[in-house]
C-alpha cells in the first residue's frame, strides 16, 4: 500500500505528505468510506488541536474520586479525565481557560450509599458562584441509596480565567470509591 499521499492537517493542496493509505488519499466525496481529515501529531506524537472533519471544538471532562479531602470554602481536588490538548490547564483542582468563548459546563456529584456529607457544592467562575450549579448535599451513613445530582451552566470565560468546584463545609471520606464523586464537563459553545 502506498503510503505518501497527502491527507489530514491541510488535506488536498498541500505539501504535507503524512502517512495515509491510498485508498484515502484518492477520496472524492461521494465515495462511502471513512476517512480522517483532522489534525496531524507533531514529532512528538501531540495533535496539538481539537479539530477533526472541520469541527473547532473545545471541551474537557475533569473528575474527583474518594477518598477525599476539602477544607471549608475549599476547592474540591479534580483531576483531568479526558481534554481537547492543551484548551484547559488544572492545578490543585481549579481549571484555567486557555481559549475564551462560552462554555457549558455540566456538573454532576455522586455521593455513595450509606457515606455521610453535609455540605453545598457549587461551580465558581474566577471565584463567583454560578447560580445554577448550587447543589446542596445532606447525606447520612444510614442512607441506602447513593445520591447523585447534576447541574448546568453557561457562562463567557476569558484566557486565564478559572472554573472551580466548591464545597462550603468541610468533607472528609476515606473511603476508596470506584465511581467518581464529581464529575465536571466543560464544552465550548462559542468563541
């Protein structure tokens, strides 16, 4: 099979002669047959961008698991889960935005059976509190049914701004769990 032909970043009319089989590079767009035109690693194997079959998209998923620690007022510890390279930077749990536009951002808290928290969580732009996402949580250890409660927003973030989950009391579990307690999707709407 050859393997010379032009496709992906730049596609037709380029000069960039990535590895594609030829089958694709001879694709006319009435053929049925699936095919990659999006981004194309560098030397290091970083595609570096979001954008495959003309899509310009900007999203991350980010997630907290137990056991879990945070402080009054505190932020809650996420972790990235899976990103658009380099949209989204986490440190000690609060995001920054590298690429302004307006997200939507789906928030999602799962507390297990039987596991006691007392406390409200909410999203917090550059430290304000999206009205939308405040979510109070009053479990007990007796509580048989694990409770889960999902809430949105969309807000305008510049570069550099940070998005942040927030805890207004105390929450303290050490017991391990499998299921993240805290998801956090952020999606690009616009920008």
């Amino acid at each position: 099979m050859a393997n010379n032909y032009r496709c992906g970043c730049g596609s037709r009319g380029s000069n960039n002669t990535i590895g594609c089989l030829n089958s694709v590079a001879a694709r006319r767009r009435w053929d049925n047959y699936p095919y990659y035109d999006g981004c194309c690693p560098d030397a290091d194997g970083d595609y570096g961008c979001c954008y495959a079959r003309g899509d310009r998209s900007v999203y991350a998923m980010f997630s907290a698991c137990q056991p879990l620690a945070v402080a009054a007022n505190g932020i809650v510890p996420l972790t990235l889960a899976q990103a658009c390279p380099r949209a989204f930077g986490v440190n000690a749990g609060a995001i920054s935005v590298r690429d302004p536009g307006v997200y939507l951002a789906t928030m999602t808290v799962r507390v297990p059976a039987e596991t006691q928290v007392d406390s409200t969580f909410s999203l917090a732009l550059n430290d304000v509190n999206q009205p939308t996402t405040i979510t109070p949580v009053e479990t007990a250890t007796c509580d048989a049914q694990p409770f889960t409660a999902t809430s949105q927003a969309i807000f305008t973030a510049d570069a550099g701004d940070t998005v942040a989950i927030r805890s207004a009391e105390t929450v303290n579990l050490t017991d391990p769990s499998i299921e993240p307690m805290f998801a956090l999707t952020l999606v690009r709407l616009d920008g």
